[in-house]
C-alpha cells in the first residue's frame, strides 16, 4: 500500500484486489465504482484517496459479510 497522500498504481490496486480475493468487476460493486472505472484503475492507476482508503480499510477487516 502507498503511504498517506501517495497516489495509488495500477499495479498496487490490482495487487491490492488479489489480496483480497476480488476481481476489478467484483472490486467495482465493493467500492461504488462502474466496472470500466475499476479497469481503468487497475491498467492506470491515479487512485482517488478515498478509494485508496477503502481498500486500506478492507485490507486490514475484511470485507462486508452482508455486502
């Protein structure tokens, strides 16, 4: 993960998303994201900080259950 106030990669959100078992099209419903917006993070990168954010938070308690 990038420190606080570091943009986030394509290549740290896909690895992010393997972490945690989810593909950009699941990622997309697990973080208010259209499918095509998860792709083009995953490919470019420049990840907004409250995305960045979720994952962090996803990484560290797993995700929703009731999701």
């Amino acid at each position: 993960m990038p420190k606080r106030d570091q943009a986030m990669t394509g290549e740290q959100y896909a690895a992010a998303l393997r972490r945690l078992h989810l593909t950009p099209y699941a990622a997309a419903s697990y973080l208010g994201l259209s499918v095509r917006q998860s792709l083009r993070y995953a490919a470019e990168g420049n990840v907004p900080e409250p995305i960045r954010r979720l994952i962090l938070l996803f990484s560290r308690h797993g995700l929703p259950r009731d999701f």
